[in-house]
C-alpha cells in the first residue's frame, strides 16, 4: 500500500565502522559525521519531496534485513557496506531482490587504495557507483535516484 503522503522513499544504508565518521580516519574519510550526513541528506530529500531513511548496522545479516524489508516499501537505495563491499556475497544477493535504482557510495576513491579494495561484490548489481567525493557522493546518489524516480512515474 501506499505511503499516505505518497512521498516516494529511500533507504540510506550505511556499513561496519561508518558510524565512526568524523574521527575514523579522517584523511581518508573527512571530517563529516554520519549524523552531518544523514540530516543533509533528510533536509535534500524534504526540499525534493522524498522521504530519507537511514540505517547503519556492524552486522550483515542486519543489512541483508534491511534490503530485504525495502522491496514493497521504497523506491530507490543508496548504499555504503564498507568493508562488507569486498567480502559480501549475501549483500549482493539481497540487492538482487530488489527492483529500483540503487547507487554505490564509498567516501573514498577505494581504486587508490590497497589492491582489496579494488574489488566491489555489488558493482555489478546496483545501476550506478560514485567513489572518492566524500559526503557529496551521497548527495549525488540522491539527485540521480530522485530523477530517476521522477522520470519513471512521468513514463507511466
Ligand atoms: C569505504 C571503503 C571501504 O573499503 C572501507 O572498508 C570502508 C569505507 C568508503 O566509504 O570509502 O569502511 O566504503
């Protein structure tokens, strides 16, 4: 059924050790928290008429849940499993489940990194990657997904 406010709805997905940001690392990952990221990108999505949740979990089963609970429920996915990127085949299985535009984030250019972060388990099944922009990969994960969602319910 049905949102009531009929507002489409996206799912933000945040993966192990991300709820660190800001001080994690910050040469490699800045100094935006996830708090910072989550509320710009809640304040974007009102601007654009969608709704932004969010989730962040250390566990894999917990963002397999998560995906799985968004197929009837929202109409686009932004994800950033981090280290699960490299390691997770039931991750990318899930995603499978879904039909809706998905859009890979990773806060930092993983191609300059080291050799295992070369290879993502997901690229392949999401519409779209953005690496190494920071927190405004986010934001333009966003913009396309909203288009997206727009240009589909112009179509039909
Ligand atoms: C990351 C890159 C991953 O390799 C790493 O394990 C992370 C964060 C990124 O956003 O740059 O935790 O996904």
């Amino acid at each position: 059924m049905s949102d009531i406010t009929d507002r489409p709805r996206i799912l933000v997905i945040h993966g192990p050790n991300l709820n660190f940001l800001g001080t994690r690392e910050p040469e490699t990952y800045g100094a935006t928290t996830l708090a910072d990221i989550n509320e710009t990108l809640q304040r974007t999505g009102d601007t654009w008429g969608v709704d932004i949740d969010t989730f962040q979990s250390n566990h894999e089963g917990m963002i397999v849940e998560a995906i799985q609970a968004i197929a009837a429920s929202h109409q686009g996915l932004i994800i950033n499993p981090a280290a699960y990127t490299h390691t997770s085949v039931a991750i990318r299985d899930a995603l499978l489940l879904l039909k809706m535009p998905i859009v890979e984030v990773h806060l930092s250019n993983v191609h300059k990194r080291e050799p295992f972060r070369h290879k993502s388990l997901i690229s392949d099944v999401c519409t779209g990657q953005i690496v190494g922009l920071g927190s405004m990969g986010y934001l333009l994960a966003l913009e396309f997904i909203v288009k997206t969602i727009r240009k589909q319910s112009e179509s039909a």
